[in-house]
C-alpha cells in the first residue's frame, strides 16, 4: 500500500471523531457532548451547522427542531407533525435557545444522558471547548464543521453556498483573531460539493481561511466519479463505513487523499476498518474505540 506523508500539525495518526460530540452518550451537536467527547480522549469533535433567521451560525444536524427529542418552550415536546414547520432558518437565535433538546433523551440512543440543554452556537462551542481544553491541558484537538446543505433547500431552510460559506468563514476568523483556534485544527466538510467548491475558490483566491475540506459521500458511485464531480482533491474522503472496501481506501491514498468513514458504532467494525488503513472513523460512541 501506498503510503503518503501528510504534513499536518493537527491530524494525530488514528483521527477518532466523535460524532455530533459523542450522541450515543449525550445529547447531539450540544455543549455538554462536545466535552464529554474531549474527556473520551476524540483527536476531533464533529459537528453540524445550520443557519437562524437573524444569520447566527447554529450547531444543529436538522435546520428544524426534530421531534425524536426537541421540546418547545411551553414545556410540550415537539409534534413530529410540525417539526419541519419549525425551521430554524425563520428563527432568530433568541427562540431558538429557549428550545429543551436533552431532557428527553433520544429513544434511537438508550445510553444517552438526559439533561436540560440547548443549542448552541458554533462561536460557543469553540469558546467552551477551549477553555476546556486549557483548564483540563488537555492536548490540542480539530473541529470538523459539516455544512448542512441542501440545492432543494436554499433560500428555504439554509442560505445559498456563499452566503452560507461566507457566514461560517466570519465565526471562524473571529474565533482565529482571539487565538482561540487555528486554519490547521479545522475541517469544513459537506455532501454539498457546491460548498466545498466555494470553500476552495475562497482558499485560492486567498479569502478564505486556508483549512482541510472533506468530502462526505452517502451515494453509491464510485471515489472517482465523485472526485471527478467535485472537480479537486479534497484533503479527506469521508464515506458511509457500509460503503468502503479495502482497494477503495488504497487507491484514495494513491492519490494522497485521507479516508474516514461514518458514522461506524460497533466494535467489530472499527476494528476491520483500521485494519483495512482508515485514518480515522467518526463515531456516536468514542468510548467504544478505546485501545483500538
């Protein structure tokens, strides 16, 4: 097998992300999880991010509040009738923070914790885990910032890729200037390759924050044709687990392309996928992955 030296400050030999901080433990994409996720020991906390009406950058998965474990400010849980009515992008911050997305817990994920928690914003997310970072000197660590985008639903429940880019690039540069984090701990990734493609049409001409991009790939077509449609070599390709095969992530990193599968929960799993040569894996369960 190929094996290509990457220079990078931030990307440890074995890239264990939790995935939406750690959701089989605690409630996704929250405060809570996200430190949970760092005292696990992940080298990288995944996270999404959606867009609110008043142009805040939200850590949510959905752009509305999922009825699977949101509960409204009057104390009711969610109808899963009206969950797509409560779009996030139609909301200012304000509301949104008033929203309950832990006591319920997540049927889907038994082991999670229920607390009373919110959703925050990507600046308070970098903010706490920081400080988290410097109080516990803790090892440094990345971000991977998926973009939640849509072509069906700009202008709907998200902004257009630029606008969208633009709004994530003003967070991340203000959270640069404090000397909170660095280009090198972050990874933008998104299945909307029109957002990768903006992002490096930015980096190019010297606009954007120079960071790692990373292809996420739920379909069935093969790395080549998805690489030939993004149109450049992203610094990662990052799969459904179910999808890869061992000459798949050989001929990725033939091409110096890193491999980190999703969303991989079982033991077993992680196991034959680090024996075939992934890089990394993001996972609900990081605990799950200790010793690997």
């Amino acid at each position: 097998m190929a094996h290509v030296a990457f220079i990078q400050s931030d990307s440890p030999a074995f890239d264990l992300e939790g995935h939406r901080g750690c959701r089989g433990l605690m409630p996704e994409n929250t405060v809570p999880a996200f430190l949970k996720a760092l005292d696990i020991g992940v080298n990288t906390l995944e996270m999404d991010v959606v867009i609110s009406k008043d142009r805040q950058v939200v850590v949510s998965h959905e752009p509305y509040f999922n009825a699977a474990f949101s509960i409204a400010p009057n104390g009711l849980p969610v109808d899963k009738k009206e969950q797509k009515n409560l779009v996030l992008y139609q909301m200012d911050y304000a509301e949104i923070k008033r929203y309950d997305v832990g006591s319920n817990g997540n049927a889907a994920y038994p082991e999670q914790q229920r607390l009373k928690v919110y959703k925050p914003l990507l600046s308070e997310v970098i903010e706490q885990a920081e400080a988290y970072r410097k109080a516990k000197n803790l090892p440094s660590f990345s971000y991977n910032i998926e973009i939640k985008s849509e072509p069906s639903e700009y202008n709907k429940s998200q902004p257009e890729p630029a606008e969208f880019c633009e709004l994530v690039q003003a967070v991340l540069k203000k959270q640069l200037s404090a000397e909170r984090v660095n280009a090198d701990r972050i990874v933008i990734q998104s299945f909307d390759f029109a957002v990768l493609k903006q992002w490096k049409k930015g980096m190019t001409e010297g606009q954007y924050l120079n960071v790692r991009l990373s292809a996420l790939v739920e379909n069935l077509r093969s790395p080549e044709k998805n690489l030939e449609e993004l149109g450049f070599k992203p610094n990662i390709y990052s799969p459904n687990f179910r999808l890869l095969g061992q000459s798949k992530i050989t001929k990725l990193h033939e091409q110096g392309i890193k491999v980190i599968p999703w969303t991989v929960n079982q033991r077993d799993d992680m196991k034959r996928l680090k024996e075939w040569g992934v890089d990394g894996l993001i996972t609900d369960y990081p605990d799950r992955a200790n010793g690997l």
